[in-house]
C-alpha cells in the first residue's frame, strides 16, 4: 500500500512541474545559430516537379534512375516510357491524331511531361492553368491533379471520360493566407 503512496505522490508532484511550466517565448535567453555544413557528398533521392507525373508515368522498375538524371536529359531519356504508359492508361490517346486541349498529341505531351521541372513565370500570371496560361508555375490555390487529369483524360475539349478527369477535390478545406508563407492556418 505504501509503494502506491508513493507513486501517487511522485504523480501528482510531476504534475504540478509540469502546469507550472510557462510556454513563455519571451525569454531573454538567446538561442545560438547552428551553422550549416554543406560539405560532403550528397545524392539527389527523389525529384517531384509536377505532383503525379513521376508516380503514374515512370515505371517501378525505373523510378530510382529518372530520380537521379538531371531534368535536361529526362526528355531524352524517357519520353518514350511516358508516352507507351499514357497511350496505354488513357482513351483520349487511343486514335492516331488525338491530341489534349493543349492541342499536344501524345509524343508531345509527353515530352513536355518528361521533363519534370515545375516552370516558373517572372514576369506573367504564375499559374499551372487558368484557361489561359499553362504551367507558368503553380499558385498555392491550383488544382493541379485536375488539370493533369483533364490533360490525360479529357481529350481535345476536356470532355472525353469525364469520370476520370476530375479529383472532385475542387478546393483547400481553409482559406489561403494573404501574407507569406500564404497557407492556410492549421487546424
């Protein structure tokens, strides 16, 4: 009886240390910098310009080597791999002369995509698509899985297989920030 006692009293006292923490961030104590050491050997994992290009086009067996190759040799390199796996996982591309709403046929949309970078405009709207500009960046508000599906899919008018051109994720669950770092507040 007495070790439970003592148990309840160790408890309650860590307890009260606990609550009588301050979270307090106004401290006058003064975190030191951590310098940053660049030096060593450091290989490149993973690249993800366009979010999903990489995981539906390239396949299994060579994801590790497109990860790897530096973007101006992934056209090169792998266009052909996109453009039989888009040809093979998409109806909108089953007929010679198909083309996106882009007006891109298979062989040239997929060279766009195999080249995975996301595009950043200096000067213009800076948007993967508004209707008007196309993958001249990515507003933190663009839904760009459904602009990649409507591109795969949808055929010349965004039409062809409606069931498979839309996430029907049409929007954030919050409202964006409209001061940097712009996103939205978290739960």
């Amino acid at each position: 009886m007495k070790i439970f006692k003592i148990k309840y009293i160790a408890i309650a006292a860590l307890s009260l240390f606990i609550m009588s923490c301050s979270n307090n961030d106004d401290s006058d104590v003064t975190m030191a910098p951590i310098a940053t050491d660049f030096s060593g050997s450091f290989a490149q994992k993973d690249q993800l310009g366009r979010p999903a290009v990489n995981t539906v086009f390239v396949s299994a067996a060579s994801k590790d080597e497109f990860n790897v190759t530096i973007p101006s040799q992934q056209g090169a390199k792998f266009q052909s791999m996109f453009e039989a796996n888009l040809t093979g996982l998409s109806p909108a591309y089953a007929n010679a002369g198909d083309a996106n709403a882009l007006g891109l046929d298979a062989a040239t949309f997929t060279g766009l995509l195999a080249t995975d970078v996301l595009n950043v405009s200096l000067d213009g709207t800076t948007t993967f698509y508004d209707g008007t500009n196309v993958l001249t960046g990515r507003a933190l508000a663009d839904d760009v899985i459904t602009v990649e599906l409507l591109l795969i899919f949808g055929g010349e008018d965004f039409s062809e297989n409606p069931t498979l051109s839309d996430d029907n994720v049409s929007s954030n669950d919050k409202d964006f920030s409209t001061s940097f770092p712009y996103l939205a507040s978290p739960w």
